[in-house]
C-alpha cells in the first residue's frame, strides 16, 4: 500500500475542502476566508511534495522544494482570483465598506459610473404610457419620469422605486435591475463590450394603469394607507398604492448639473424622506405594511364555516352582546350595540356576516377549532409562522400574512375566538388582503399576482411573456358564490353600503376596523382603529378586486367602504372598460 500517496491524497482533498468552506463565506467578515486560505496553502504544499515525484538527476531537493512553493503560490493566487472574479464578483461590485469610527464609507465607484453611461430601458404602464425613460447627453445618462408631469409623480414611487448612485436602487428599478441596464443577456453584454456598442437595456412593460394608480392615490389623499386593485382571473395588478409616497424623479441624478449642489440636493430629500418616523414614505404599505385586519377576516371565518357547516351548525346562529368565552379572559362584544335587532334571533351567516357580529363569529372560529379554521386561513395565504414564504408577488419585495404570531396562540380558546373576528395575533398585508378578495371573485381559484406583463428588447423583440398562473383551490366554486352573496348583501343592506359608488354595477365588500395598541403617556390603555375594506365588481361577474387600508382612519364602513368604492368608481371610468 503506497501510503504517500494515500498521505497526499488526503491533504490535496483537506485544502480542497477548506478553500471550498471559504469559498460559501460572505464577503464580509474576512475572517473565514483568511484562515480558509492560509490553511489550504500549507495542506496543498504538503500533498504536491508527496504526489509529486522526487527531485531528478542533477536537481537538488531544495530546488524542487522551491519550485512546489511557488506552483503552491500561483495555485493560491488564482483560487483568490476565482473568488474574486467569478463566484464573489456581483457582491465585491457593489461591496461597501462602513468604518465604524467617524461612518464614513468607501465603495467602488466603477459600477456607479457605468451605470451612468448606460441607457437604461423605459418602464411603461398597460397603455405603454411612459413612466420612466433615460436620456443621453454628452454620453452620460440621466433617469427622467415622464409619469410626473401628467400624475402626481410620488404615487409611483413605491411602486417604480428610486436610481440614484448615490442610495442605490429600490423598487422595480432594483428588482428588474439586470434587465433595465443590458446586464442579464451575459452574451450580449460582452459582444456590445467587444464591439464598442453602447449598451441599451430592456424595456418593462407594467401591468399598472397609470391613471388607476394616480386616482387612488388622490382617493387616499394625505392619509396613510394602501391600496390594491387585481383582476381576478388574470392576477394582473392594475394599481398597487403606498401612501404617503415619495417622487423618484428628486432622488435621481443629473450629471450635467454641478455634483456638490446634486449631492446637496439628492441628500437633502432622501434626509427628509427618511426623517418622518409615523409617514415612512420609503415603506410599500401595500406589499410590507403588517396590520391587523379586524373584520375582514371574518370572510375566511365564514369560508371556512360554510365548508365545515355540519360542526359549524349555522343552523344555531345567535348574535348576544358579549360572549364571555372562558373565566377570567375579557368577554369579547360587539362594535355596536343590539346588533341582534338586525340580525335577527336566531340569526344566520348572510346577516352576521353583513352586520359583522363579532360574538358570532368568535363562537364559530370555536366551533370550528383552530386546526379547521387554520387550514382554511392557509389556503387563502394567511400562515403559521411556520409556514411563512414571503410574498406571493415575485416582482418585488414583500411580507408574509401570519394566523398568529406566538407558537399555540390557538390552542387558547380567548385567542381562537379574537382571531375568529379578525383580532387576536392576525397580521396582514393589503395585497394579501386584495387577493383573499380575488379568489372568492374568480370561484374559489387564486391566480398569482403580478406586475410585469412582458419585457422587450429596444428593437421591440420579447423576450419574456407572462402567462397566468392558477394556483392550487382555495375553497369549492359553490362556497365562493355564496361568499360573493354574502360580500354583496354587506354592501346592499348592510355595513358596506358607502362602497356601492358605481352606478349600473352590484358591489360586493366586507368592511374592517383593526384595533390595535397606541398608547400614551396620559392614556396607557389608548386604543387605535385602522379603517379596512374589500370589494369585488361586479358580484355576478367580478373584473375587479379592491383591498384599501386608511391607517387610523377609523371605521371601516365609512371611510375604508367610502374610498374602496371611489376606487372602483374609478377603474370602471377607465376609458376600454366593458361592463
């Protein structure tokens, strides 16, 4: 048995696995790499002096001990090339290093000035209204937004995001990045390089209708809120509404005007931006907002009811002014008071769910069980922690919507029976809330949200299709039918009614008013209500789906089913609407 060889074998594959350990590390802490690698250089060295063979005639040992050294060093030399080069490269491009001491920060301006120089591709909406276009002058390239001289430009900032050298990207611009700058086709990238072109990138061509995202932005006004409006069968988002917003067009950069006043300028803005703690104009409410979402929830709650109506008993509804659930635990009552003279006693699901009668629905959420009511919440997006996965929009950054928070919540009857009329742990985002909406309105079937349409190269050539794409049943075609039902009788005759805006067209919705913790010095125990509201139109048929959250904007039956039917009214005024 030759154990040199087994010796040295055994030391190439140590340094091959250290070097391979370095090579997974971040960028940053150093540390590991460094040890990675000086470990692997004497490993190598040891395993190259046993695999290769003795010194020849006429060479002595320290000659080829010499000789294995350097080849060990070069080998060295290129695996921190490699690194560099190849597996670390996007990462080390745009690495920048923060000193702790004074905050000053050093970064590699080589991206930043390419960045400069090339065209980056145009962002249109459905109607291929530009929003965002690139113009050239003296070879430098500057971002301009077309979209604000027609709109109110700070509705598309959340939405497009900001390309500034000097904060990076965000947004649309960040996420479609290696498209919009000709980075993705690696092939075309360098033949451009080769052949001295100038680099184009592609187009975007949205989903948006600029006209529906700038009217719901007004809708909102100067309140903090969001707003999502989906079409159901397709999942095409045709507005997506953060408020308060923030104008893109500030934060770009002009080469051509002097750098310290641009810098002054730039920073100034993005100083204030980042200034308003309460506003957040920076945050996407629509698709990172966390809210509780009060009664709207009860939607899923009587989903999972009519599935489930034999250990419901929908038969035996009542609507009592409280409900004391377990001793010692606040009883859970009603928003309004003798709710029973509406909803009749015994009353049923249509009527609870139309004059939103909290103790009702807690008492199904406990006939139900956690595990029953779960289940549904799960197939409508609405996880365990758990199972939390994101967004389910790809096209841009967002949070999960969670049942609850604290590992068991459910397994306590209090927090079943809050959770069952929307409060407990619940935490949700509006385009989740939009799509809970959409799936009832396209019979039970969630279809996946989206926002890019297609992207063409400058010749006009696509390049990237999108094709709808169902998502596995939520609940049966029956049940959703007789949520639209339910959703329609909630504006018709019940809370919903400032949501019926559209005349000639039947609205469905279910409002919401989330309470949540606010307190003050003066008062510990000051409670705050967002104002919730969803909609579908029209019932029968739905085009559209509708989630509007005001934050403290207090009941949903006003203001939200207000704002959510001024929404509606508005994409229904689009001019290639068919009703």
């Amino acid at each position: 048995m030759n154990w040199r060889r087994i010796t040295g074998m055994a030391l190439l594959i140590a340094s091959m696995v250290s070097v391979g350990f370095g090579m997974t590390r971040a960028i940053e802490p150093a540390a590991a790499w460094l040890v990675a690698i000086w470990l692997a250089a004497p490993l190598l060295l040891g395993a190259l002096s046993l695999l290769f063979p003795p010194a020849p005639a006429g060479v002595t040992q320290s000659v080829r001990n010499l000789t294995l050294a350097m080849v060990t060093g070069f080998v060295i030399i290129a695996i921190q090339l490699l690194r560099q080069q190849f597996v670390h490269a996007d990462a080390l491009e745009r690495y920048v290093y923060v000193d702790e001491q004074n905050g000053q920060t050093t970064s590699n301006l080589r991206p930043v000035l390419e960045a400069l120089r090339v065209q980056r591709g145009v962002i249109v909406d459905r109607r291929e209204t530009p929003l965002v276009t690139s113009q050239v002058a003296a070879g430098v390239v500057t971002r301009t937004y077309p979209v604000g001289a027609r709109y109110d430009g700070r509705a598309f900032g959340a939405l497009l995001g900001y390309f500034t050298p000097r904060f990076g990207q965000s947004g649309l611009e960040a996420s479609y990045g290696d498209y919009l700058d000709g980075t993705r086709d690696r092939l075309k990238q360098v033949q451009d390089t080769m052949l001295g072109r100038p680099r184009r990138g592609d187009d975007l061509h949205l989903t948006i209708d600029a006209a529906l995202q700038d009217a719901a932005y007004r809708i909102l006004g100067d309140r903090r809120g969001a707003v999502v409006v989906i079409e159901p069968r397709t999942g095409a988002i045709r507005a997506l509404v953060s408020a308060p917003g923030f104008d893109p067009a500030i934060l770009a950069y002009d080469p051509a005007a002097d750098d310290a006043i641009e810098r002054a300028r730039i920073d100034g803005y993005w100083n204030a931006l980042n200034s308003e703690a309460a506003a957040q104009p920076l945050l996407n409410r629509a698709l990172q907002g966390s809210y509780p979402p009060g009664s709207i929830f009860k939607t899923i709650t009587a989903v999972s009811a009519l599935e489930h109506a034999d250990v419901a008993r929908l038969d035996a509804i009542e609507c009592p002014e409280q409900l004391v659930v377990e001793a010692g635990a606040p009883p859970v009552v009603n928003a309004v008071p003798d709710l029973a003279s509406r909803t009749g006693s015994p009353a049923d699901l249509e009527r609870i769910y139309a004059f939103s009668c909290n103790t009702a629905f807690a008492e199904l959420a406990l006939r139900l069980g956690a595990d029953r009511l779960g289940d549904t919440a799960a197939r409508f997006g609405i996880v365990a922690p758990t199972q939390a996965g994101g967004s389910p929009l790809a096209d841009l950054p967002g949070t999960a919507s969670l049942l609850y928070g604290e590992d068991g919540a459910l397994t306590r009857a209090p927090m079943l029976a809050d959770t069952g009329f929307g409060q407990g742990q619940l935490l949700v985002t509006p385009l989740q809330m939009a799509l809970m909406a959409a799936t009832i309105a396209n019979d039970g079937v969630p279809v996946r949200p989206y926002l890019v349409e297609r992207i063409t190269r400058p010749d006009g050539t696509v390049i990237r299709q999108h094709a709808p794409e169902a998502l596995p049943r939520a609940t049966s075609s029956i049940v959703a039918r007789r949520m639209r039902d339910l959703m329609r009788a909630t504006v018709a005759y019940g809370f919903g009614g400032a949501a019926d805006a559209v005349p000639g067209i039947a609205v469905g919705g279910k409002s919401g008013t989330a309470e949540y913790a606010c307190p003050t010095a003066d008062v510990p125990t000051r409670v705050c209500t967002h104002a919730w509201f969803i909609a579908i139109a029209p019932v029968a048929q739905p085009r559209y789906a509708v989630a509007v959250i005001i934050e403290d904007g207090g009941e949903g039956s006003s203001a939200g089913a207000r704002a959510a039917g001024q929404v509606l009214a508005a994409a229904f005024a689009l001019p290639d609407d068919e009703r």
